[in-house]
C-alpha cells in the first residue's frame, strides 16, 4: 500500500476489519508522512465526540439495572430451567425464584456456610426431596454417598468437586446411585444450585461442629 489517505479515518473510528488494521499498522511504522496525517486528522476525530450532547438517564435508571443484576430479578431469566428441573409451572418457578430474597425461607445447612431451602416438586419428580443450596465462596460441603440419584442444576456461583471438576451457572451435574463425593464453593459470588435427590445421602464426615 502506498499511503493511506483513504482509510485513516477508519482506522481512527476503529472500523478497519483485523486484515487491513494489521496492514495499515506495518505501513504507519516505516511511512513518516502517514504518521503526520495521522497526527493531524486524530483532533478532528476526538471531537465528534463533542457534537453528541450527553444524556442524563433517569433517576432510576441505574438502581433498575442494579436489581436486574443484583436483585432477586436476577434469577428471572432461569424460569424456564427451573420449572423443567422440577417438573413445575414456569410461574411456580418464578415464584421460587423470588422467594429466595426472603431470608426467613433458608435454614442452616450441616456446615457452617451452606444454607439450604427446601421446594417442593412436580408429579414428575414426586415423592422426591428438594432444596435450594446456598454456599458461600470457600465453604466445603461435606464428603458423602448417594443412596439413590441426586441432579444439581447451578444458578449462580460454582463449585469444584474433589476430583476437580468444576460445575458453573447452567450445568447440571447427576450423581449416580453409591457414588461418593464432596464439593467446595469456588470464590466469587455464593454459588445457589438448585438439587433433586431420589433417595437418601449418608455423610461419611461428622458434621455441625464434630471432629
């Protein structure tokens, strides 16, 4: 390329596919004259920014967004997952979503930071036991066996088996009948996974405060 004239001003906007970008870099190292051009056309480019006045949002702008990615209006978007997982409404599901900001529906869990708030089940998971799991980043949950088959689905958060796999938000995880494992928060924001479990666990740990 001889000069570049003609796509300065995209290089400036930023608009240049990464082929010609990488080409117009190489020529700009050793092309005194473009980098001259460069220098004068950047000032008239900073000052488009200029003729767009700025815009004030409203007042309640920000603490909607903040609720919509801190608030309980997070988990919104998991209705559908949720209800599938638990074989409810997808308006059963939102509701269980919601309840979860109500810190009177969570009990303590068999270790200090894990809490635990049972749901209830459709037809198709009946006679099976439910929960919410809340753990905070850090907080192992204690080694134990499956007496039947448990499913995790993860909301938020994550956590890491002692094998070492990793579950994050939207995996599902199934435990097999007399598998065994325990599980440890990753750090970050508490992880919540909800988790269906056909049968029974027996902890292979003392827990609440044993040695």
């Amino acid at each position: 390329m001889e000069h570049l004239d003609d796509i300065l001003p995209e290089w400036l906007l930023g608009t240049l596919e990464p082929a010609r970008r990488d080409a117009a870099a190489r020529h700009l190292d050793g092309c005194a004259r473009c980098r001259a051009e460069l220098a004068r056309l950047t000032p008239a480019v900073d000052a488009l920014g200029a003729l767009v006045p700025p815009v004030t949002p409203p007042a309640a702008a920000l603490t909607r967004l903040m609720g919509q990615m801190e608030g309980p209006g997070r988990f919104a978007r998991w209705a559908g997952r949720v209800a599938a997982f638990l074989d409810v409404t997808e308006g059963r599901a939102r509701e269980l979503l919601e309840s979860m900001a109500d810190s009177s529906n969570w009990m303590p869990g068999p270790v200090a930071g894990v809490e635990l708030m049972p749901v209830e089940t459709g037809p198709g998971r009946e006679g099976m036991m439910a929960a919410v799991v809340r753990l905070m980043p850090g907080a192992r949950y204690p080694r134990h066996s499956h007496l039947g088959r448990e499913w995790n689905l993860v909301l938020e958060g994550g956590f890491r088996e002692d094998t070492g796999h990793e579950v994050w938000p939207g995996d599902e995880l199934e435990k097999t009948d007399g598998s065994l494992h325990d599980f440890t928060a990753l750090q970050g924001p508490a992880c919540i996974c909800f988790t269906v479990l056909d049968g029974v666990t027996s902890f292979e740990e003392l827990v609440d405060g044993g040695a």
